[in-house]
C-alpha cells in the first residue's frame, strides 16, 4: 500500500511521478517516462496575443488560463458581470459566478477564501460583498433564501475563529 499525502498544486506533479515511479518498481513494470510536464495544467489553447488585448481577458487569464475566454464572452453578454468585486482588488462578479457554476463552491467561504482570496486580500475579509455572493450561491444551488443569512453566520464565525475579529454588517 502507497499513501500520497500534503503538497500543493504546484508539486502535485512531481509528487505524482514519483508515486508511479515508486508503484512500478513494486510491481517490476518498465513503462515509458512521464510525460505531464509538457502538458498544460488548465486543458485549452492557450490565449493568443490579439485574445489579451481583449477587455477583460488579460486579468482573467493570470487566474483562470484558457477559461479567460468563458468569462470574457459572459462579460461581454452581461456587462455587470465586469464590475469589481471590491474596487482595489482585481476579483470579478463573472468570477463569482463561475465559482459556483464551475468550481464546486458551495459555501461562501468557498469562494472569499479559496477561489477569489478576499479573506487574505480585503481588509474587511470580503464582509462587504459577502450577503450578493451568498444570495447568489444560495439561488444557484436552490436552496431557500433563509439560507443566506445562515451562510453570512456560518462565515463570520469561520473569520472569528481564525482571526479573532468580529465583522461588519454586509
């Protein structure tokens, strides 16, 4: 039995090479080099030149590689979906949506600490912008709108817990 534990997006290839490599020595096979590393780590051609000068799509592209172009079409179909989630920081309303539609969130803190980092990058932790998300969140999955104010509890305290502060009404 192998166990593969910890490392992050940018080890996992390595790490998964040498699980292989260490899986086929145990079982005595001789198969052809890994060959990952020449692959994209997000499926899609890459964005051209003419694509970048596009509006919107060069800020995308840094977070979301060849899915810059999904979001930048969305954008162009729904404007307001440009708009900043908070005016200093990069984040987008179209990002949001794509979090929930496409990542998996399924909580707000999905998306203000993992996906779109508000938590570590706003200095209110996205409280301001956290009860249109979670209306959002909570439309998207169908769940009843008492759930919104129960996800806004669920992320302030998740913040006090690990930060220690109390946050502003959103």
């Amino acid at each position: 039995m192998f166990a593969l534990v910890g490392g992050k997006l940018t080890t996992y290839r390595a790490m998964a090479e040498e699980a292989v490599d260490k899986v086929e020595a145990a079982l005595g096979l001789h198969l052809p080099r890994c060959s990952t590393h020449r692959l994209p780590l997000v499926p899609g051609r890459p964005l051209t030149p003419a694509e970048l000068g596009m509006p919107h799509m060069a800020e995308l592209a840094g977070r979301h590689g060849p899915f810059a172009r999904e979001l930048a079409a969305r954008i162009t179909r729904e404007p307001a979906l440009g708009e900043r989630l908070i005016a200093d920081l990069p984040y987008l309303w179209a990002e949001v949506d794509h979090a929930i539609a496409a990542e998996g969130c399924v909580h707000i803190e999905d998306i203000l600490r993992r996906r779109l980092p508000l938590a570590l990058t706003d200095g209110e932790l996205g409280i301001h912008v956290a009860r249109p998300i979670a209306e959002r969140l909570v439309a998207a999955w169908g769940r009843p709108a008492s759930a919104v104010d129960e996800e806004i509890e669920r992320y302030r305290e998740l913040m006090h817990r690990e930060t220690g502060r109390s946050l502003g009404r959103c």
